[in-house]
DNA sequence: TTTATACATTGCAATATTACGATTAATAAC
DNA sequence: GTTATTAATCGTAATATTGCAATGTATAAA
C-alpha cells in the first residue's frame, strides 16, 4: 500500500499504519470474519455472499495474502483457499 | 472516512473498517505515540517534530478527534493540547 | 482437445486521502 | 484598539484506493 511521506516517520510507525491499513476495509475485515468462522474462504462463496465483484475480491483477498495476515490460492484451481498462517493454537 | 459500498457490510464491520484506519496512516500512529509519551499534543510541536506542514497535522488530529479516540483543542489558542478521553486507569 | 469452471491480472474510471498554501478565527499581550 | 501567536478551515493539486469489465491462466471433466 503506497503511503506517501513515509520517509517522515519510523519503519515501526510505518509498518503499523500498513497493518491497520489491511483492517481499513469493511470487505476486508468481512473476509477475515468468515475466515475466522468457517476456516477457509473461497473466491466465489465471498463474490456470492458480498455482492462485490470477483476482481474486487481477488484484489483485497492478495493484499491481505502480500501482508501474510492470510495464507492462499495453493491450488490454483476450483480448490483455492486460505487460512490463517497462524493458529493461535 | 468515506468508503464506498458500506452498504454492502453490517455496521460492525464498517465500525471495525473505520476505527483500523484511524491509525492506517503513520502520521496519525506518531501523534498517538506522542500523546501516550506526552499526555499532551500541541499542534505546532508536532508540526516541529514531524516535518508536516501545520494545515496537515490538524487535518490528522480532526480526524482522530472525529472517531472520539482523542479529545482536543480545548482553548483555541496558544493553548490548545489533546488526550485521550479515556484514561485506562 | 474442447469445454467448463475458477481465480488472477490488466487497464481503466470513479472515488477517497494526503498534503499544503492561503486565509480565517480566536486568544493573549501590549 | 493593534500586533503576535496558534490552530482551524478552505480550496486545490497530487497521490492512492476501490471496483469492475475484459482478458489471461490453469485445471478438471468430457
């Protein structure tokens, strides 16, 4: 996520920002929040249960795998998924 | 912060969006860790310490103050500082 | 190998955010 | 009153994000 004037502040204030970033969309949070429930997410189960483009998905869906805050797309077939890297077992 | 599509999510989910993004810019995670250092923020001390221009730093501490997650310029004048409304005590 | 299915990527348009100069408002000191 | 000081607001340019249609890629099934 491109900021500008990052070169202002610190790595930690700017690695921040980037994360709170990442919970700073409603469809974002909404497919964290199904991940949490069902433990997987689906391109196409998010598309038909958001109402939102599957490009749109497919474009929140990498910005949360390019932060590693999901895990994803290992098949890149009809199987795709993701999950949390961490269990927090 | 206006978003497009809110009416897509539920409430909670556009409340998580909205309170992520207040510290979804490194501006406004510096002005939080100065104020928890300080106790106090005095706009043109930030505008010293962060190299902002004086128009910009308010513009972030608007917006803060607009989520209730500080309070702020109290007096209008020379004066003006801001804290957190709650004190965790 | 064709067809169907599912996700990724590209290329835009629409929208939102960030940043700042200029101006305004409000107070304090004189 | 005037002046100095400080922050808020306005207007606007630059930049970033969101969203989607169209297209590309990859796999499975027939």
């Amino acid at each position: 996520m491109g900021l500008t004037k990052t070169n202002l502040f610190t790595e930690e204030q700017n690695a921040i920002a980037i994360i709170a970033m990442a919970f700073g969309h409603p469809a974002r949070v909404a497919i964290l929040q199904h991940l949490i429930k069902t433990n997987v997410c689906i391109n196409s189960t998010l598309v038909a249960e958001f109402g939102l483009a599957q490009a749109t998905i497919s474009q929140h869906l990498k910005e949360l795998k390019s932060m590693d805050i999901i895990q994803g797309t290992i098949s890149g077939t009809a199987m795709s998924y993701c999950s949390f890297i961490r269990s927090f077992n």
